[in-house]
C-alpha cells in the first residue's frame, strides 16, 4: 500500500503543481501514526492535499471520509471543508488541512 500511496500522490503533486497549488507542511500536538485510514488520511492532508469521498475511497478504502476527519479533527487537527460541485452535477466536501 505504501508504494501505491505514494504513486498516486506523485501524480497528484504533479497535477496540483500544474494548478499552481502549494504544498504545506503542519504538526499538531497529537500525532496521528500507524497504517489506520486516520494516519493515510492525514498523512495525504498533511502533504498539502485535499480529499474528497470518492477520492478516499479509491485511494484508501475508506466509505466513511466525514468520520475519519471528525477522528481528526477530536485530536486537534484543523481541517476546513467546502462543497464542491463534481461530475454529474452533485455536491459533495472537499477537505483541506489548514495551514498552522
């Protein structure tokens, strides 16, 4: 899963760089570690990442992305959402970890 992971968030880096967005690097005071979706989930918000449902799903397996940042966000991690309009007309969050 770790060489996958990081596959997919090379490409992702590529993508976002060609959209002109930053990366940011955070800590926080409870860190999150281990192989569990929390830690793959903050670890890619971590990389300066934003994560939609379906994204996690495909990337992590994760069906349920609102209780994994809720998860988060109990152990004092910053995370903002917004509504996003994806294909096919639905809106859906996307997660962002704020900057420290």
């Amino acid at each position: 899963m770790s060489g996958d992971l990081t596959e997919l968030a090379m490409a992702r880096k590529q993508r976002d760089q060609t959209d002109g967005l930053a990366l940011f690097a955070t800590t926080h005071p409870e860190p999150v570690t281990g192989t569990s979706q929390n830690a793959a989930i903050l670890r890619y918000l971590q990389a300066g990442y934003s994560l939609t449902p379906r994204e996690a799903l495909d990337l992590f397996g994760c069906f349920r992305l609102g209780a994994r940042i809720a998860d988060l966000k109990a152990k004092g991690y910053a995370i903002t959402s917004e509504l996003v309009t994806v294909d096919g007309g639905k809106r859906v969050a996307r997660y962002t970890l704020d900057a420290p």
